[in-house]
C-alpha cells in the first residue's frame, strides 16, 4: 500500500478521498496552510497533518518527504487579478518539491478542455496539468467536466437552477454539450491511481455515460426530483458575467464561484477518449449515469449525510486572519458589542440552540435585517446567506454558516464565527455557555478589527442597528433555549 499525500483535504473532492484512500489501506497526509481546520474531522485521528502553503518550497518539501503518491487538489475558483499566476508558482513549487523528494507519481484533478477558447479559469487549470506533466515526476491529470454529487458547487447551481425556477429565460451556454461524472466515480478513479503499478504520464478525460446539454440536465434533475417540467427560454444577451450574477442572485454559489462555472460551460465539453480504463477498468455496474448520480445526491441531502460542500474550501477573497485573543493585542482598534443574559434552561438545552444557529434555523432577531444584508453581500460578489449550513445539528471548525465561517467550536462552551462577508475590515462573533451558581448564562460577542478610515466610519454607521440585530439575539435565544429545555423534559 501506498503513502498518499493530500493537499486541499479542506476543500470538497479532498475531503472526501481522504477517507476513501484510508478505506483501501492507504497512509495518508493531509497538507493544509490551516490544519486547524481539519481538527474535527472524523477521519483526521488516523492520518498525518501537515501545516505548509504549496508556494512555499521549504515546507512542501518536508511534507513531501517519504511519500509515494502525491494528489494535487489546489483550484482557484474565484478570485481575480494574479490567480493564474499564482497557480502557476504553486504547481512549480509542488512539482520540484515533488521530484527532490521522490515521490512516484502525482495525481491532478483539472478540467475536461474543449477545442475552443478557453475561459482563464480552464486556461489555467490545463496550465498546472502541462507543468505537472512536464515535471521530472510522472503525473497523472484528470480531466472532468460537470462532477455530480451532494454539496459540489456544480450540482448546487444546478439543483437551485431548476428548484426556483419553473420559467427561466438563460444565456447561450444551456445549449452547449457537455459529459457530466459522478462524484463517486471521480473518487474511484483518484483512488485507484495509488496502486497502478505501471509508470504514466499522461492526462485523461474522464466522464459518465451521458452527453447532455445544460438544459438537459436541469429537465433531467426535475424529472428525478419530482418537478414538473421546466420551460428554458434562451437569449443572446447574457455574457459570462452577467449570467454569473444571475446565478449569484439565484442559487447559494456566489457570483466570484459561479462565473468560473459558467464560463467552462460556453463550450462543449466532451471527453475524447476513453483510455483511462486500460489502467482502471470500469466497475461491474459500469459507470453511473446522470440520472442516477442526481438520485444518490438528492439521496445524501435528504438523510442529511453530505460530507463535504463546495463552501467546505475557504472563499476567494474572504478574510482568513485568526481573531486576535491577546488582551492587550497591538494591532489596531477592536471594537465590541458584549451582551449578556441569564438562561432559563439548562446548559446543554442553551448549547443545542448555539450549535443549531444559522441556515433554516435563522440568527434568532430581525429576519429582514439579515436578509438584506446577505442580499447586499451578494450583489457586491459576496457569499450572502444562501450557503446554509452542512449539518443543521452539529458544527465542525471550518463548516460554513450563510456568510459565516466556523472558528471554533468548544463543546457546550463556546461558538466562534468569522465573517465572510464583504467588509472594510474582519469581524467575528462569539456565542458562548457559562454557570454560576446553578444559573445559566447566554454570553454573546461581536468584534469589529477596522480597516482603515472606511473600516471606523463603518462601525459607527451601523452602531445604531445593533441594538435591534445583535441586541435582540439574546432574548430569543433564551426563549429558544427555554423551549428545548421543555421539550428535552417531556
């Protein structure tokens, strides 16, 4: 058996081949810039982990180090400005690092590339499989097109596409062909590469079944869901942004995620071979159609059994730094907004109801108040609350939480989010149990960190609301509490 390291382990196919690997006996290490981000998961107790960037040519090397088989899962979904140029440095570094360390092979995932022009995004991902593949290290690339499966960002647009709307007019690109793949069958085709014997170095298109137009697929997924039919009127005037906006405004994938999306369906996207299957025959069943793929994810989403989602990876241009916990911190201004409140209802009862914040469950004050500044994010390229949560019951650290990221998760003491939202500055929010005495208290946090003179006039401007959003929160999450505790005792 192999010793298989993983980069990208946080983000959405990584998160799952990890347990796939361990399932077929593999060792694995997990790379990751923040490995506190995979402490809760529930596989991380039997693999290695790793803190190193994939820039950095110190640290990839050590990770490197020993390792047998290398699965590069890096994209860059959205963003602007350098993105390709930083992909490039990065498939460099891993590369050389790669091949100083021995490694046997590197596995790359990347996007199935049509004849035509190709959109920046598609540009680059062939880009990182050409310098994987001409690296001193045999690489294996594969190539896939639209991966369906719960939680990925391609099936959530898809699935909230045809869901919200019966009646839609959309651009040119719902005619372009494509050959959808399910996500298991993209699992079992990176899993297997671990144990081919035989030295490769080659790319691979990789496919289901079926070629299916976009309008195709979203008449398939209503037929599978239940849905009456849906009238897809074309038109020539959405471009590739605005359509992504349309998208942004429509389904939980934001617009910087979507356009990227968008712009690899406005050609056809058809895989050109089959060659794969010399080296990692079909199963018996053969691979699973489209149909079927949308089946098993609807399936997965019902049981609430979605391992990991597309906002599993950080988002583009979303604030990462950790909350600055020293007491006499000397990086600026933070400002606060404490409030406290005695529960009645047991710690455990109070603790359910934090646990439970966000998504179907709401933020406990103000509805509209959240709605529209979710809806504000959005249009200006934001997350919005539309991402929901993974689990409606239990939070993990880096689960996101509508335009929330889980920081921390202290069991029945202590929630901490960080903003994702489009800000002058970052900010958190903490939800907190504590006792004194027998008594149950409701502690609730909010920290602003400035940036710049916009970040201060910011602050001040919205002062005045938090009385009525972050001031109400309190009371009726103790009057959420109290209701538990009541059904809890019956």
């Amino acid at each position: 058996m192999a010793r298989c390291l993983v980069t990208g382990a946080t983000g959405y196919i990584g998160g799952r081949l990890v347990p796939e690997l361990l399932a077929a006996g593999h060792e694995v290490r997990c790379m990751a810039r923040s490995p506190g981000r995979l402490r809760d998961l529930p596989w991380v107790a039997r693999t290695e982990v790793v803190a190193a960037d994939a820039t950095d040519p110190g640290r990839t090397r050590a990770a490197l180090d020993g390792v047998d088989v290398a699965y590069y899962l890096i994209h860059a979904m959205g963003g602007s400005g350098q993105f390709a140029a930083n992909d490039r440095r990065a498939a460099r570094t891993f590369a050389a690092a790669a091949e100083e360390a021995g490694v046997r092979r590197i596995v790359y995932l990347g996007g199935l590339v049509p004849g035509e022009r190709l959109s920046p995004h598609l540009r680059s991902r062939t880009e990182v499989g050409e310098i994987f593949l001409g690296s001193g290290v045999p690489a294996v690339v594969l190539r896939a097109a639209v991966i369906i499966g719960s939680g990925s960002a391609s099936f959530e647009m898809l699935r909230h596409l045809t869901e919200r709307l019966p009646v839609m007019t959309t651009p040119r690109w719902v005619r372009s062909r494509t050959q959808p793949i399910a996500v298991r069958d993209v699992l079992r085709y990176l899993t297997a590469w671990a144990e081919v014997p035989c030295e490769v170095n080659r790319g691979f298109d990789i496919g289901g079944p079926d070629v299916l137009t976009y309008g195709d697929m979203m008449q398939g997924y209503a037929s599978v869901a239940g849905l009456p039919h849906r009238l897809i009127i074309p038109v020539r005037v959405l471009t590739p942004r605005l359509s992504s906006l349309w998208v942004g405004l429509v389904t939980p994938v934001p617009s910087g995620i979507a356009r990227p999306l968008v712009e690899s369906l406005r050609n056809e996207a058809v895989c050109g071979e089959h060659d794969i299957v010399r080296y990692v025959p079909d199963s018996e069943e053969g691979l699973i159609g489209f149909r079927e793929a949308v089946s098993l994810a609807l399936k997965k989403i019902k049981e609430a059994d979605v391992a990991t989602r597309w906002s599993s990876a950080s988002t583009p241009g979303a604030p990462s730094d950790p909350l600055p916990t020293d007491p006499d911190w000397a990086g600026g201004s933070l400002y606060t907004d404490c409030r406290v409140i005695r529960v009645a209802a047991g710690p455990e009862a109070l603790w359910q109801v934090i646990e439970g914040i966000g998504g179907r469950n709401g933020w406990y004050s103000l509805p509209v108040a959240w709605c529209l500044r979710g809806l504000l994010d959005r249009l200006s390229g934001g997350v919005g609350l539309r991402r929901g949560r993974r689990d409606e019951h239990r939070l993990r650290v880096g689960d996101a939480v509508d335009f929330w990221r889980v920081e921390e998760v202290l069991p029945g003491r202590l929630l901490r989010l960080r903003a994702e939202m489009r800000l002058p500055g970052l900010a958190w929010l903490e939800l907190g149990v504590s006792s004194s005495d027998g008594r149950t208290y409701y502690r609730q946090r909010a920290i602003f960190h400035p940036r710049g003179l916009l970040g201060h006039l910011y602050w001040w401007a919205i002062s005045p609301f938090h009385g009525l959003v972050f001031g109400r929160m309190p009371v009726n999450v103790a009057a959420a509490a109290r209701a538990r505790q009541r059904i809890m005792s019956g």
